[in-house]
C-alpha cells in the first residue's frame, strides 16, 4: 500500500513499530544523503563521475591503486564533516528501546555507529571506508597510516607484516561479500516481524533480496524512498517521502 500523504504514512508506520516485536531495518544511500554523503549511482553521483575500479585491477594495478586512494583521500573532508541525521538517530532511538536488535546497511560511512549503534550490531555488507584492511593477511589500518605512506612513498600503500596491498575496508566490484554479514542479515530477515528498507532503490543484489526473504518469512514489509522501487507491490507500506522527515517525527527527533 502506498501512503496517500506523509502523515498518513507516518502514523501507519507508527502503528507497525508499535505492534511488532522484532525490527530489522535495512539503509541504503538515502538515508545519507541527506547528510551530504553523495551517492553512487544517480545521475551527478559518484561513479558518473569517476569510473569505479573493479577489485581485480585494484590488485593487478599499481596504478588503479594509487588513484583508488587518490580518491578516498579526497573524500576525506566529507566523510569528517558527516554527522548522522534524523534517519539515523531514530532507527538509534528503537535500537535503545530494545526493538531493533541489529542493523543491516549498504552504507559504507560508519553512521549508525556515531548515532548510537554498537558496532556488533551494524552488519555492514560493502564494508567501512573509515579505515582500511590489507587484501593478504587482513590486518586493519587507520586512515591516518595509510594518508602518511601515501605521502611518503608517493603511492598506494602496502602491508607491513605481509606486504600485500592495502584498500579501505570497503567492497568493490568483483570482490566477494562478506559472508559473515550476508549469513547475519540473512538470519535477521528471516526471524523479524518488521522489516524496514530505508533509503534503498533495492537493485544491487544480493543485498535486494533481504526484503523478500523478510516477506517470504511472515514479516511486514515497509519501504520509505524516494522513488519507486521494484518492490513496492510486495510491501505492506510505501512511504514515498524524505527519510528525515518520515522517520524523526513519531520518535521526538
């Protein structure tokens, strides 16, 4: 069902909330936007602007490297300034209130956590850029480390204990999910009574699949975005509004 008007939507939404016992939400880029984190996909997002580097040319690419960090470093000052928004402070205030026991995301901008969120309970499933992994052993980096070997050698850096290359601890093309964060989310959908996709066009797959694991398992199914999705007939509410707006109100955000 589609909401008629925001308010209607809201007091609906209000209504699920109330009734149910476990809910999971699920954020896609929507829901940080509209912190001023930019997007990959739309027209003037990201990758229109720059070409994505797939993982295989990462590792293969001294070059694709370089310029992979080239970017991040560049992002920097806006992924500092970010600060969570209504959105996410209100999905904060139903995991305080002991309703949401995890939070699935597509988001790679650590904003769940600084609203509150443990980091246990923020299964990530394109990884965090707010710092980095090596490919080989898999130890974690701060930023910081990897800005100053950049700076020093004047390239992409490498593992200290293995030598193998250094990402930000992010997903790209072509490299595996983490399985870890897929069998979690998967467990999630399938025991909630409420799921909730958030800020999420719902086409990257296989994460676009958890609503209808959700569906398919008893749980009501919400959808709040911008722009129709292809899984709005399934869903029992679709509120077509900005997230802030929907989601702060009926939490006193």
């Amino acid at each position: 069902m589609i909401a008629k008007d925001l308010r209607s939507g809201v007091e609906r939404l209000g209504d699920m909330i109330a009734e149910a016992s476990t809910i999971v939400p699920f954020t896609g880029a929507g829901i940080s936007t509209e912190c001023g984190i930019p997007d990959f996909r739309s027209p003037g997002g990201l990758w229109t602007r720059n070409r994505p580097i797939p993982f295989d040319e990462f590792v293969a690419s001294p070059d694709a490297r370089d310029e992979a960090w080239r970017r991040r470093f560049a992002m920097e000052p806006t992924f500092a300034a970010a600060r969570p928004g209504r959105g996410h402070r209100a999905l904060a205030s139903l995991y305080r209130a002991g309703k949401i026991p995890a939070i699935v995301t597509q988001n790679i901008d650590n904003l769940h956590q600084m609203s509150g969120f443990a980091d246990e309970h923020v299964i990530e499933l394109h990884g965090n850029t707010t710092y980095a992994r090596c490919i080989g052993c898999g130890k974690a980096y701060d930023l910081a480390w990897a800005k100053l070997r950049f700076e020093e050698t004047g390239g992409a850096p490498d593992c200290a204990d293995c030598d193998e290359p250094v990402k930000t601890a992010t997903i790209s093309f072509g490299q595996a999910m983490p399985e870890d964060a897929m069998r979690r989310a998967t467990e999630l959908a399938q025991h909630c009574d409420l799921f909730i996709a958030i800020g999420s066009s719902l086409v990257v797959w296989p994460a676009a699949g958890f609503p209808m694991i959700a569906k398919n398992c008893g749980a009501r199914l919400v959808i709040i975005n911008n722009e129709p999705t292809e899984q709005d007939d399934i869903a029992d509410l679709v509120i077509r509004h900005d997230i802030g707006e929907t989601l702060g109100p009926f939490v006193g955000n």
